[in-house]
C-alpha cells in the first residue's frame, strides 16, 4: 500500500499540471479569445464583449484567473457551455456513459484476443500461427483506426449487411431505462433482451475497431515478456515437477508476463481515449468524443476544456488503476 | 555486440556503411520496409511528373470513375476517380508529399528540442531535471490526439498550426531516451577523460555523449515519424488538418466517408497508402533498431 | 548386479541454432544404481546441465534429443508420452537447480508452489500438512508462517531448502542436483549438502550430483563421471579416479584444483579452450588440449572401454 500512496503523491504535480496546461490552451489563442469564440456569430457590439469578458473573468490577471479556475474544478465547476448555455458538467454527464461503454468495451474485446494471442504466439514461437499474429499486430499498429472503422463499416454493414454500422441503437427499438447509461447493462437490468442484442451488435464494429491498436500492441509485449518468462528456472521447475504444460503456461509463465505487459497498456491508454473521438464520429457514436470534436467546431472552448481535463484525468486514474493491478500482481511490490 | 555499437565513431565511412548493411539486411522485413518507403519518397518527390492530372482541380466528365479493373473503369484513372472527378492516384501520392513532410518536419523540431532537453536534464540532473521531467509527464497524460485537436482547435486550422499542435508534445519522447541515455553513459571512462581533459559541459554534452547515444535517438525518431504520420492523418480526417481541397490521405478519406456506400475506392485507396507508409517506416525503425542498437531488441 | 536405477546409453542432444547444430550432448553414457551417488563434473558449457534435462524431457526447441536410451528402472523414458513422463516428473525423478534465487516462481506463496507438486503425485488430501512436514524435515523454522510467504521474503539458503523440499515431497528414487550449492556462500553451501547427505540416506534415493566442485564430489559421491564436450570421458569410483586418473582431461581436471594446505601452490588451469560446440574437430574432442595427443587421435574418436577393473576410460592412449 505504501507503494500505491507513493505514487498517488507523485501524480499531483502532474495533476496540477495538467490543469495548468488546460488553462492554458484558453490563452493560446492568437488574437483575443472572446473575438475569436465570438467570431462565427457576426458583428457584435464592444460593449457586448466587454461584458462575456467580465463574465468570463478574461480582464482579470492571469494567476487569478487560473486560481479561479482550479477553485471551479475543485467545486465541480467546470464552466458554462457557450453553445448550450448549460453547464459542462451537465452535458459531459450526459455523453460520458456512451463513451465509457464503448472504451471498456474495445479494451475487453482487445485484450481477450491479444493476450492469448500473444501467448500462443510465445509458446510456438517462429510457428506459422506465431508467423501470421506477428503480421496482423505488425498491420495492427500501423493501421490508422478511422481507416479501419470505415472498412469495417464497408464489410460487414455495406457489403455483408451483418452488423449496423453507427448509433448506438436502432431508431426501431426502445431504449430500455436509464440506470447506468451503459445499454448493455441497462437492457439487462430490464430483462430486455432484443435491446440487449441490438445494443450488442451496434458495439461491436467501433469497439473492434477502437481495440485494434491496443490488441496489436498488447499481443507484441505478450508475446515478448511470454518469451522472456518462459526461459526462466522457475518455469523449468515447474515442469519438472510435472506439472502440465497448460498450469505451466497459465499459472506460473502468463501471471508473471503480464506484469510488464500491464504497465505497457496503461501507458498506451491514450491510443484508446484519443481513438474515441474519431471512432465515434465515424460510428454516429453520441459520445464525449464527438462533443469535443464538435465544441471545436463551434469554439464552445469551456467543454474543449472540461472535455480535454477529463480524459487527462482518466488516463492518470487508469495508470493509478494499473498500479494497483500490479502491486496485486507482483508480490514483490507491495513491501 | 560492443563493437557493433560504436560502428558509427570508430570505423572508417565506408567500412561503416557496410557494417551497417550488413546487420540491417538481417531482418528481412526491414529490407522490405524499405523498399516501400523509397517507393513512396521517389512517388512524393516526383508527384507532378508522375501524372498528367492535377490533384485539386475537379473534372466534371470524369465524376466518380471506379478503379481501372471494374466495370466501366480505365486505365486512364488506374484509382479511379473522386466525386469532384479528381484522379485518386495524382491526388494519393500528392498527399503523401504532405504527410512524408509532415512527419519529417515535427520529427526534425521535435527531435532538436528532445536532445537538448534530454541531455540537459540527463547531464545537470537536480532541480532543472526534475522540472523538465514533471513538465514530461504531465504532456504523457494527455491522450496524443485530444492535446493536439485541442490544440488545433484554438491555433487554428492549417498546416503550420498542425506542425505545432504535433510537436508540442512529440518532443518528449526522445527527450526520455536521450536522457536515459545520457545517465547511463555519464559515469562512463570517456566522458571522464574528456572532463579530466579540462572540457566544458557543452563539448562533453554535444561532443562526447550525443554521438554515443545517436543510434538510439535516430532509433526513436524513425519510429515516430510512423506515429506522426498517423496523426496528421488523424487531424485531417477530423477537418483539423491541412485544409481542403490539399490532397491530405486523412482528407481524402473524410470526403470519400460519404460515397462509402457506392464509391468506396475513395475512401479506401489513402486507407492502405497510409498504411503501407506507416507500416514501412515502423519496419525501417525495426531494421534500425536491430543494426544500431542491440540492447533495445525486444 | 541388480538393475540399474537409471542406465543412460549413447545420449545425443543437439540444438540446432542459427551458427550451426551444437551437439551440446554427444554419446553420454551414464549408469546409476539404486541409491547410490554419482558426481558428474566437468567446465562450465560441456553438456551437464543438457544432460540433466535429458534424463527429465524438458529440452525445448530448438534442441532435440536424436539419439540414445534412457532406460529408467529398465524402462525407456525417450519411448514415453508426455503424460506418463508427467507422472515421473516430480514423482520418481526429481530435479533441483542452480540458482534458488531464480528457480522458485517469484509471484507463487511458498505454500502453493509445494502442495501444486504434492496434489499431482498424490493426491489433495492432507496435502497442506505433507507440505509443512516436507518444510520441517529440510530444516526450516516455523514453516506454516512460511508456507504463506512469497520467496523473496526468505533468505537464499531458505529458498534453496524451499526447492529441495518440493523435489522431495514425493519422495523420488531418483534426484538430479545441478550445481545445487554453486550459488550458495561457503558455510551455506556446507548445511545444504549435509542436508541433501542425510535425505539421501532417509530416503534411499540415487542421486545425480551435476557440479564442478571436485572437492564436493570426493566428500560427497559414491562414483564420478568426467564430461567433456558432451561425453563422458570417464568412470570410476570416486576414491580410485581422484587419486589415480587415467585420462588426460581428469588428471588436467585435477591438477587444476588449488590445494587448501598449499595456498601459494600454483593453480595449472588446462590449457586451452573447450572446442566450439558446433565445429568439432574429427577425431578426439580433447586432442587439441591433450598433451598426449597423436596422429590417431586426429582419425579415430575414442569411446569409453574398460581400462581398469570398474573404471571406463575414453582415450586411445590408455593402454
Ligand atoms: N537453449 C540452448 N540453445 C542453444 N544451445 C544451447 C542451449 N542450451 C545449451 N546449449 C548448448 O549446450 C552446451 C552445454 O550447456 P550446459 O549443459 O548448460 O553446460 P553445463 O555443463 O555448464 O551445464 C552449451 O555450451 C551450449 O552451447
Ligand atoms: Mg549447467
């Protein structure tokens, strides 16, 4: 537990600079910010824009204004929506369960095809098997996901008329109530199976094509720490106590693989959360992906900002997670 | 293996080069890599000598044009054509001089600042390197494409805005080999000596450490080019990028979204132009990785 | 005689790399009998630990036993499925390493690495308390704490008793030791091999005794083996082959071990490498080291023959 508290402590400057950095972007901006937000609408009196600017805190110093705005995020005040006129906080509430079902579900998909991926590819290695998993991840991690996205979407929706190919559900089919905001549990929680088929089929083609570059990499650094793992003493051992080849690889060769592997994927989060805005433009994916792209649009920079402080806040909580993962999964750490 | 490593500082030019050829042709991919990405350059290079079609201007008897072996295709629009009836090859490899320069660009900016960065923080250590590591993994908590759309976003659309949007955080990961590289190497008798010698920091820094951890750096930077290009591609899919009616691979796929249905070559042939850059480029680093630097071999 | 506990015949083990095949065994022929000590010693690199490893069926890819018999009380273990060699695994033939800091799993509790190897030989039942007495008998305190400990909470010598009693929980007639005290620190190393000693004697066991401490093998072994380039070079008692070696390679052996008495006796290393694996000279693999080395021992490859009443010698020039 020290270990974790350690690290906890750690990321707190990262924290504050992420706020800072997040501040900043406001302040990037060549040319005044409120013009520039302001910029689309037309002509608008001085008065008028000196006025947004006090609403907004622009004419006061700078540190006052980032205090401020630390103060707000504290108090989960993240700003008003220029657009909408509602809060941030509202609409991220609003679009974060879409996207957070399908991130959790490209991950489970990813890693449930490239872990044992990865260890079969160690276990034969230089097999054909091994030989054609090494080309898919190789392909894998040089595919650009949009790219991928839409071929599936040419595949199996266009060409084979297997799967939907956007939204989340059907416009044919009732939403089941809202508990969790993910409809995978929600249609299950109603016993509302044909919900529960269509949500699941809707989620297959952007979480698969969400997952590939997570499953190319995670299968490479399987297969990679499987090797190393293999050639150690303990895994001789093993079997010389005639243990079965399977127990060997599962239990005392995989447990101790994936201790680096799990590092490597929390650090590779980002591909999964940044993957989210184009995956849900090209999938109709009513996610925060798609808010941030269209606040960009539109200059409605207070949910850019919420929208980008949050998935940096994820990633750091994601990488705390894989911590914990990992003093769970290696003894050793936890002292 | 030592020998292998030093290849660049203490054999002759052309032993050198051949040394070098021979590790590096070991890996056959890489060889293969290779070759793509020499296709793709010479194809960037020559890009208007290659085609009689410009890539922006439309050509309205010529909308739509499936590739040349499907019906009512020909070989005078090998491709195919888009909907404004441009010719898809002109246009591909057009938009590869756009994401090869692209990716070189960021990598040639963000590598400068990486090393000096890198070797300051490695070398100084103490508070200076504290801050610029701190500064390092805050950039690594943003997801790469959420920074840079966000950044696009209040820069502006437009190719130089992009150049910075990448850039601004690409630079930290040479900055972290160098900089490991440079804690390792530190302690090690040359550089003693050259202190001993009565050297200054800068001549050490740039003189004797930088040239032993180059393999590595060239490494990284090769690798990521493949990543910036994604990128590029990435912004521009979204709109963020270079602005239409610039043939950008991601552009071209963004408009080609909408004929997904009937014409889908639009959106498909810059889909494996991409990858096959991307791929050859992650082959090349490989290659490199394998010829230059043993140690980092998975 | 009564049959042999383990009767190895013309052993070959070869791997095949990319530089070439190193025949890292090539025509070992070993003989144990029931509870008796053999010493296997030789450099570093001439094919022991291979050896071992063959005996068990644990070489992988890309090595590959081509050629011999392992006959393992009369029956051949080469001609068994893998399954019915599980069953001997750990069961009749068990085998320690080197290293105890390396040959224990590191995200394993102690508990679960002994009982997982008693659960297979005999069953789940009172596997628990088979543990904890297997812990006791090697000398370790308060084994049921231990048995909740992972192993980098214990000490080396702890984790190499740890090993020893996993291999012996089911009590095996046959116990292969590769180098079990070399990475131990003398005074450990010492309670180590009394310990193995009076297991040995309590258990009846025959035990292969892999290492390259000569003075551990005169302490320790009934009889000795010599290796060199993946054979067997020699065989005897190991009285009679300390004292009055016959082959070149064992008198170089032997010479070379520094004397504790005479601390500035000077040591006489053999000169010479041992011969690249993979591009064996034809002929004798030791002529190029061997001071007795003539023309016929560039043509002929010499193999073990009775040179002496129980002793078996490979060399031309023992008459
Ligand atoms: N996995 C392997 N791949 C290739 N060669 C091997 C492998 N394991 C052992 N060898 C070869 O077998 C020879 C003998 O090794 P080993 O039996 O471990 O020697 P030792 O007598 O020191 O135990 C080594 O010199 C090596 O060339
Ligand atoms: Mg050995």
């Amino acid at each position: 537990m020290k270990f974790f508290f350690d690290r906890m402590l750690q990321t707190i400057p990262v924290v504050l600079g992420i706020t800072l950095v997040v501040f900043s972007l406001m302040h990037l901006t060549p040319g005044d910010p409120v013009e520039t937000m302001l910029g689309s609408v037309g002509h608008i009196s001085q008065e008028d824009i000196d006025l947004i600017r006090h609403e907004l805190g622009l004419d006061q110093p700078l540190w006052k204004q980032y205090l401020g705005f630390l103060g707000g995020i504290c108090r989960g005040d993240w700003g008003m929506s220029l657009r909408y006129g509602v809060p941030v906080k509202e609409l991220i509430r609003e679009r974060l369960p879409a996207t957070l079902e399908l991130t959790l579900a490209a991950m489970l998909i990813s890693l449930m095809i490239a872990i044992p991926a990865g260890v079969i590819s160690a276990v034969h290695r230089y097999s054909l098997v091994d030989q054609a998993s090494t080309l898919v991840s190789l392909i894998g991690v040089s595919l650009p996901d949009f790219w991928l996205g839409l071929v599936l979407i040419l595949i199996f929706s266009v060409g084979l008329g297997w799967l939907p190919g956007g939204l989340r559900l059907g416009f044919e089919i009732a939403w089941p109530p809202t508990t969790t905001g993910l409809l995978l549990v929600d249609s299950l929680l109603a016993w509302n199976w044909e919900a529960f088929w269509a949500a699941m089929s809707h989620l297959l083609l952007p979480a698969l094509a969400l997952g590939a570059p997570l499953a190319a990499l995670t299968m490479r650094i399987t297969r990679s720490s499987m090797l190393d793992v293999i050639q150690q003493d303990y895994i001789t051992f093993a079997r010389a106590k005639g243990l079965r080849e399977m127990v060997v690889i599962i239990k005392h060769a995989l447990h101790n693989a994936l201790i680096p592997t799990i590092t490597v994927i929390a650090l590779n989060m980002g591909t999964l959360l940044g993957g989210n805005m184009i995956i849900e433009r090209i999938f109709s994916w009513p996610g925060l992906g798609q808010l941030v792209v269209d606040s960009i649009r539109t200059y409605d920079y207070p949910v850019v900002q919420g929208a980008v402080l949050l998935y940096a806040l994820t990633y750091v909580g994601m990488n705390l997670a894989a911590d914990l993962v990992y003093t769970r999964l290696d003894p050793r750490v936890a002292l | 293996m030592e020998l292998e490593q030093a290849w660049y500082h203490i054999s002759p030019m052309g032993a050198t080069l051949r040394d070098f050829w021979r590790l590096y042709r070991k890996n056959r991919l890489a060889v293969w890599g290779l070759a793509v990405i020499v296709i793709m350059v010479i194809a960037a290079i020559f890009a208007p000598y290659l085609t009689p079609y410009h890539p922006e201007k439309p050509d309205f008897t010529a909308l739509r044009r499936p590739p040349a072996w499907m019906p009512g295709g020909s070989l005078a629009h090998p491709l195919g054509t888009d909907h404004l009836g441009r010719d898809m090859f002109t246009r591909i490899i057009h938009g590869g001089r756009i994401s090869l320069t692209v990716g070189l660009v960021v990598i040639f900016f963000a590598t400068s600042l990486g090393i000096i960065l890198g070797l300051i923080s490695g070398y100084y250590g103490g508070r200076i390197d504290a801050i610029i590591q701190r500064i390092v993994d805050t950039l690594l908590a943003f997801p790469y494409l959420i920074l840079a759309t966000a950044l696009v976003a209040v820069l502006g659309p437009g190719l130089q805005n992009m150049l910075v949007a990448l850039a601004y955080k690409e630079w930290i990961y040479p900055c972290r080999v160098v900089r490991s590289e440079v804690l390792a190497a530190k302690n090690k008798e040359y550089v003693e000596a050259a202190r001993a010698a009565g050297a200054g920091d800068l001549h050490i820094m740039f003189r004797e450490i930088l040239p032993n951890v180059f393999g590595s750096v060239i490494v990284v930077a090769t690798l990521r080019v493949a990543w910036v290009i994604l990128m590029e591609a990435s912004l521009s899919f979204l709109g963020l990028g270079v602005e239409p009616p610039a043939p950008a691979w991601g552009t071209i796929i963004s408009e080609g979204r909408r004929f997904i249905n009937t014409q889908w070559w639009i959106s498909t042939f810059p889909g494996i132009a991409i990858l096959l850059t991307v791929l050859g480029i992650n082959l090349v680093g490989e290659g490199l990785r394998d010829a230059l630097d043993p140690r980092m071999r998975e | 005689m009564k049959q042999p506990l383990l009767e190895v015949k013309n052993l070959r083990t070869h791997f095949l790399t990319d530089a070439g095949v190193a025949k890292a065994v090539d025509g070992v022929d070993l003989t144990i009998a029931p509870g008796e000590v053999m010493g296997l010693v030789g450099e570093s690199g001439c094919g022991k630990s291979v050896t071992a490893l063959s005996i068990m069926g644990l070489i992988q890819p890309p090595g590959q036993i081509v050629d011999g018999q392992i006959l393992f009380q009369g029956e051949d273990l080469l001609g068994l499925a893998e399954r019915e060699m599980q069953k001997l695994r750990g069961g009749q033939i068990a085998m320690i390493f080197q290293d105890p800091l390396t040959t224990l799993n590191p995200v394993i509790r102690v508990g679960e690495q002994i009982t997982e190897a008693i659960a297979i030989h005999q069953g789940k039942e009172n596997m628990w308390e088979k543990a904890v007495q297997m812990l006791e008998l090697v000398g370790i305190p308060s084994p049921k704490q231990r048995m909740m400990e992972y192993p980098h909470q214990l000490s080396g010598g702890m984790r190499q008793r740890v090993m020893i009693a996993i291999a012996l929980s089911c009590h095996p007639s046959l116990l292969i030791a590769d180098e079990p005290t070399t990475a131990l620190d003398v005074t450990i190393q010492a309670q180590i091999l009394d310990l193995i000693a009076g297991l040995q004697q309590e258990l009846d066991m025959g035990i292969l005794f892999i290492t390259h401490d000569l003075g551990v093998v005169a302490e320790f072994c009934d009889r000795i083996a010599v290796m060199y380039a993946g054979k067997v070079v020699e065989v005897g008692d190991v009285k009679q082959v300390l004292t009055h070696p016959l082959h070149p390679y064992t008198r170089g052996l032997l010479r070379s071990i520094p004397r504790l008495q005479e601390p500035r006796h000077r040591i006489e290393p053999i000169e010479g490498l041992v011969p690249e694996l993979h591009m064996l000279p034809p002929g004798c693999s030791f002529q190029d080291r061997c001071p007795l080395a003539d023309k016929r021992c560039t043509r002929w490859e010499p193999s073990l023959r009775e040179a002496a009443p129980d002793r078996l010698v490979s060399c031309l020039m023992i008459p």
